[in-house]
C-alpha cells in the first residue's frame, strides 16, 4: 500500500509542476491525462490480483526421538481419517526406521468450510502427542529409501 501512496504522491507532485510550467499546452495535458489512465489502470491491476496461498499440503508428520512413533495416535488418526473424511484422498509417505511417516493432504478440492473442518478437527485428535508435527507445505516431503 505504500508504494502505491507513494506513485499517487509522484504523480500528483508532476501533474503540479507540468501545470506551472505549460498551463495552456495541449499536448502536456495529453501526457498527464494518459499518465493519469496509466496510473488508475495500474492500481486497479494490483488491488484486483487475488492472492494465492504459497501452501497446497496439509501434512500431518508422525515422527520419532529413538523410540518409534506414537503407533496410538497413529491408529486413533487412521480410525478417525476412515470413518469421518473417507472421501478425502491422502498419500502416506515412510520417513524413517522407527515407523516415521508424513500423511499428505491435498485440500485444494475442499471448501475454505471444509478445509478449515478438518484441519481443525485433525489437530484436535492429534495435540495431544508430541510426536506429531502438523504443517502446511508446499509440496508432500519426499518418500524415504
């Protein structure tokens, strides 16, 4: 937002001086009506633009600190991807030795309602181990081996 006060703040500063110096110059207020147009047009581009989320994957990690993971949780959160969002596809990548695995969604098929659902409904079953790291990533992480 800045920037575009600061292009406004230029272009007014211009328009000031091309008025004082060639008041009755056809061709100077050609310029600065299409400086003007120019200027609307670019404004209207930039504030028009939707913005789009760098993150795609919502990706659920079950990881381990030389134990394994946590095979309870992770069982509790297969039942719950089952039997409440079976629709939602998924992709489960190994990550480790100890049973480390990355669970890969791809929301982008979902309602904001309905992302926002799951997202919330998953950290919930999961926040109670602190062997699962819940992120937005851009890509799945790559399958160990």
């Amino acid at each position: 937002m800045g920037v575009e006060l600061e292009v406004c703040q230029t272009s007014i500063n211009f328009l000031k001086l091309m008025k004082c110096k060639a008041m009755n110059d056809k061709f100077v207020n050609a310029i600065t009506v299409t400086i003007i147009v120019a200027l609307i047009n670019i404004t209207v581009f930039i504030i028009a633009v939707p913005l789009t989320k760098a993150c795609n994957m919502f990706v659920v990690s079950f990881i381990s600190i030389g134990s394994g993971i946590d095979r309870d949780m992770a069982q509790e959160f297969e039942t719950f991807l089952s039997t409440k969002y079976p629709d939602i596809p998924y992709e489960t990548n190994p990550a480790g030795y100890e049973g480390e695995r990355d669970y890969c969604f791809d929301l982008s098929n979902l309602s904001e309602e309905e992302q926002t659902a799951f997202q919330k409904e998953s950290t919930q079953i999961l926040q109670n181990s602190k062997l699962v790291q819940i992120s937005e990533q851009e890509n799945c992480p790559k399958k160990f081996g």
